[in-house]
C-alpha cells in the first residue's frame, strides 16, 4: 500500500486520501528508480476520482519524488513554471 499518510493528520482537506486509488496498487510503481518507467502510475492515476486533488497536493507540498496526479516530478516543475 503506498504511504500516502506521513503527512500531518490535522490537516482536514486530506479525505482525498482515503479514495486514492494507488493505495490499491503496487506503491512501487509511484516511485520508480531514476530512468524507470512511469507508464503504469500513470495509466492509474488517469482513472482515479481524486486525480485533481492529489496534483494539488504534491503542487502545494513541493513532492520532489514520485507521480502524484499522472504527473512525474519534471512535469510538476514545468507545470509550476508556466503558472507563475
Ligand atoms: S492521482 Fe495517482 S498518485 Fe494521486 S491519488 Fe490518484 S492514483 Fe494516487
């Protein structure tokens, strides 16, 4: 099960969490080694109901590592490069 819960329980708007889909998946595959394919991760994320709130999350905390919302951390910068 992939650790989505190291973040501070406090925090209300976390109930997103509770129905992220890679928690069902192989956590694995979120974090691939440096060059590994990010393709599966990917493929889940497209289907998961709590896609938007996740990027959000990841865009917010600054997540260097893993796919968070179908995108991988280089294509997280992009994105934050183009919003500012
Ligand atoms: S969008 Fe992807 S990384 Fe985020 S919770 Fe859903 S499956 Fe997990």
């Amino acid at each position: 099960m992939r650790e989505l819960f190291l973040v501070d329980p406090d925090v209300e708007e976390l109930g997103w969490q509770d129905r992220a889909l890679c928690a069902q998946t192989d956590p694995e595959a979120f974090f691939p080694e440096k060059g590994g394919s990010t393709r599966e991760a990917k493929k889940v994320c497209l289907t998961c109901e709590v896609r938007d709130d996740c990027l959000e999350y990841a865009l917010m905390k600054d997540e260097r590592f893993g796919i968070w919302g179908g995108l991988s951390e280089r294509e997280r910068r992009k994105l934050k490069r183009r919003a500012v």
